[in-house]
C-alpha cells in the first residue's frame, strides 16, 4: 500500500499595528496587535512514515538559510509531536516544506508552517481535532501560531496568542523588501527592553478598526504602527534608508513587518503596488529581495489529500 499524502498551505502574517507593553514575568511581552494574512503562502506536505523527518525546499532564491532547523528542533516536528500527544496517539509522519515566506524575515514563516501541519497531520491521522483544541496546541507552540491557523485579519492579544476576528472589507496591497540577513525576534524584544520603550498597556487604535472597515488604503496608511521598529532599526541602522525609499516612490507608508527586518510598503491598488516595486528596483533595490502580495489572505487549509 502506497503511503497517504496530505498536503496543507499557510499564510505569512504581518502587523498592521504591533503594540508592546512591558516585559512579563514569564518573558513574554504582553501584545495588542492586529494581524493580517498576506497571499504568501508555504506549502507543507505531509505522508506517512515510521519516523519523523523534514525537508526543505524554497522557490525563492535566499529563501531558505542553510542553518534552518531540519531536526527535532523543527517547529513543525513540534506541533506533530503535540497534535499526536494531544490525542495520545503514536504517529510520525515524512514532512516535505515549499517554502515561499522568507525565513526570520518577521513574518511569521515557522509558524504559517507549524499552522499548515497542525492541519495536514490531522486529517492525515483522522483526527478531527476542534478549532479550539488546535488553537490551544497552536498557542503551545508559539505566540502567532494560533493566528496562523484562522488567517485573515485579526486583534491579537495576550502574547499574541489570543485572535479576535475584525471586519475588514479591503483588499490591501503591499510591497516586501526582504534582506539577505534574518533578524532574531528574542533580540529586537530585548533591544526593546533595553531602550525602555514600553509606555504602559497597549492598545488597538480605533482609528485602526475604522479603516478596516471603511477599506481605503490612504485612510489605513494614516493608522499603522510598530513598537519593535525603532528596536528593530536600533540593531539594523540599514534598514532606515530601505524603509524611507517606500514613501519616496509613491507607497503610501512605509513599516516595518513584526520584529524585522522585512520593509512593508502599502500600495493605492495592485497597480501603484507593481509601480512602487519597479521603482524600488530603479533606486537600486535586489528584484530578488521584493515581493507584491495582498492581504487579507485566508488561514491553514487543507489543500490536496
Ligand atoms: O512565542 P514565540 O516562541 O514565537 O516567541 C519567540 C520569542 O519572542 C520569545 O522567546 C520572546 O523572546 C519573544 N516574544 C516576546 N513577547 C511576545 C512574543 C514573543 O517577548 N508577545
């Protein structure tokens, strides 16, 4: 008999606004963020097999470091293991990962990949597991896990773990300038840390919220926030000149994605956001390093068994 294959896709995440608050007890940093789905989507592909083993492969060049975790560390070994001990069932699986989010890129690639196994491993294993089962294995595994799994767009709260849908009617358009380097999300936290930065509890604009569902991207660029930039920017002074061009060849503004170091630029429409790439391009920026996706996009599904 041959072996089941399941395969399974998630989305990558960005902050359209990331409030920290300051550090807790336990090390985490109590959030008030409000996420989005972009349409960048890893595939995950999963069959069976006697042991757990990944492999990794990326159709965009530098995607994919050469120090990527492939063993138990990976974090979607991690959620098979936790979706199996959930059920207190004995299960491996052969894990095969296409990625297309880039790694450390802050934008949340290991965790759309832990999402999309959560979802593959269980109708791989017949599992049926609830939303709220996966939610709470997903929270386990991470703090943008969860968000992973229902995509869209969404207050996340908490560590972040905590997902909320709100109404957004738009269709966003936004350019990604990578970097050839990855940035650690522990060390922006600490640098935030370091520069005291935090005010007290955060908190969501209302403004935000209202751009949402009014759906006009002069109106969300007006709204957009990133406690972690400055942090962010701190260990990567680089990043400020990429961040500045955006504006400068007509984006309507310019963010950085979670902890970095991916450069966000909002778009008036899918035209204006090719036009923003291409000029991008014209000012010296890698065509290998940017990107145009859209967002909301939806969250892990099952896409082929
Ligand atoms: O939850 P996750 O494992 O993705 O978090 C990675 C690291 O990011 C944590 O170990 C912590 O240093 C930092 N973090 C934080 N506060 C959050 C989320 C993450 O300090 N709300």
């Amino acid at each position: 008999m041959s072996a089941r294959v399941v395969r399974a896709s998630a989305s990558a995440k960005i902050n359209l606004h990331l409030g920290v608050g300051p550090v807790r007890p336990d090390g985490y940093h109590p959030l008030a963020t409000v996420y989005q789905a972009l349409s960048l989507r890893d595939v995950v592909e999963v069959r069976t097999a006697a042991a757990w083993s990944v492999q990794v492969g990326g159709e965009r060049a530098g995607v994919v470091p050469l120090d990527l975790p492939l063993g138990e560390d990976n974090l979607v070994v991690r959620a098979g293991r936790a979706l199996a001990a959930h059920h207190g069932v004995d299960a491996a699986a052969a894990v095969r990962i296409e990625k297309t989010i880039p790694v450390a890129g802050g934008m949340a690639g290991g965790s759309a990949d832990a999402a999309a196994a959560l979802v593959a491993l269980d109708r791989l294993w017949d599992l049926g597991t609830s939303s709220d089962d996966l939610a709470g294995i997903a929270a386990s595994l991470g703090s943008d896990v969860p968000f992973a799994l229902v995509g869209g767009t969404a207050v996340g709260e908490g560590r972040g773990e905590v997902v909320t849908p709100v109404v957004d009617v738009g269709t966003w358009w936004w350019v990604a300038v990578l970097s050839g380097k990855g940035l650690a999300t522990p060390s922006v936290y600490r640098r935030f840390d370091e520069l005291a930065r935090a005010v007290g509890t955060p908190s969501i604009p209302p403004g935000l919220r209202d751009a949402l569902a009014a759906g006009a991207a002069a109106g969300l660029a007006a709204h957009l926030g990133n406690d972690l930039q400055e942090p962010a920017l701190d260990l990567r002074p680089d990043l400020r000149d990429v961040l500045a061009l955006g504006p400068a060849v007509g984006a309507l503004a310019a963010l950085l994605s979670g902890s970095g170091p991916t450069c966000l630029f909002l778009a008036d429409g899918e035209p204006a956001a090719y036009d923003v790439r291409s000029r991008l391009h014209s000012h010296g920026i890698d065509p290998a390093l940017t990107l145009v996706a859209h967002g909301p996009d939806a969250g892990a599904r099952v896409e082929a068994e």
